[in-house]
C-alpha cells in the first residue's frame, strides 16, 4: 500500500506542477458556477423563498455548491486505451504492483487537484453566498458523503475501465469515450 500511496503523491503533485491549468480551472468552473446559480434564480422567480416541488432555492444552491467540488473529472479510460494502443500495457503489467490500484489513485490524485479550485471559489463566494446555502453538517453526513464519495470513484474508475479496455477490440475506443464523456457531462 506504501507504494500506491506514494504514487499518488507524485501524481498529486505533478498535477499541480501546471499552475496555469489550476488558475484558468478556478476562473471558468467559477463563472460556470455562478451563471448556474443565477438561472436557478431565475428558475424561481427571484422569490428565493418559493418552493418548487419540493424544492427550495436554497436547497438547490447548496446541491450545486456541494456537488460543484466534488464534481471532478478524471477518466482512466483514456489512459487504459493509451497504453493498449501503444504497447504499454505489456511492460506496466510485468511491473512489481497491482496496474488498476496504481491506475486509480492516479485518479484519485487527478480527482483531489480538481477539487482544490472548485474549493477556492466556494471558500471566496460563502461570504456572499452563505445566506442562500443550508449546512446540516453532523457527523453521519459527513460519515456519509465520504462513503458516497468512495463509492463514487470506485464506480468511475470501473465503468472508465471497461471502456478504455475497448480497445483490445475497436481500432479506435477514444471516440466512443468521449462521446459518452459529453454525454455524462450533459
């Protein structure tokens, strides 16, 4: 377990070796955030105390916040059917660990450098934002949303998987992952 652990450190912070990538992240998943707010206040009305089916404003903006930082996407897939269509699978698989442990904190690194600007904006918008954001914050939401979380990137890595193992069988597997990567962003 030494090992993958520090793999994911140097993934960790060769993902933050690009500043630029992190800073232009921050501004436009910033912008991205706060037009989607701004529709959903528009959605309501303006009347941020309307409820609709059973939703409040406040309620949808604390999702979107919420779901904005841990939303990241990091697609193993890609790197499966790069290796593949390369030969790099062979020599990674004759190597002294486990290549789909390996793969996934290398995804999990990939997931922690996205969080850090979504982090960032929300840190710098609460001030503002605080009054339209409900925190129930306990210890069995928190128990829980790590669960959710962990269950949630082993999911992504399994399903990226099998499609970036398509391509021991399509000439080109690329195509079908990101036209299901479009898809799940929509």
């Amino acid at each position: 377990m030494k090992k993958y652990l520090y793999g994911f450190k140097l993934y960790f912070l060769d993902a933050l070796h690009y500043r630029f990538n992190t800073v232009v992240t921050l501004i436009f998943s910033g912008l991205s955030m706060l037009v989607t707010i701004f529709f959903w206040f528009l959605i309501y009305g303006g009347d941020t105390e309307a409820i609709i089916n059973g939703f409040t404003f406040s309620g949808i903006v604390t999702f979107f916040v919420i779901g904005s930082i841990f939303r990241t996407y990091h697609y193993p897939g890609f790197m499966f059917a790069g290796m593949i269509k390369s030969g790099e699978l062979g020599p990674a698989l004759l190597k002294p660990l486990n290549l789909g442990v390996s793969v996934y904190f290398r995804s999990i690194a990939g997931m922690f450098t996205g969080m850090i600007p979504q982090i960032l904006f929300v840190l710098c918008i609460i001030p503002f934002a605080a009054r339209f954001l409900v925190w129930e914050l306990t210890l069995v939401n928190g128990v829980f949303l790590i669960g959710f979380f962990v269950v949630g990137t082993l999911s992504n890595f399994l399903v990226w998987s099998i499609f970036g193992f398509m391509a021991f069988w399509l000439e080109e597997a690329q195509s079908i992952m990101w036209s299901f990567a479009v898809c799940a962003i929509c």
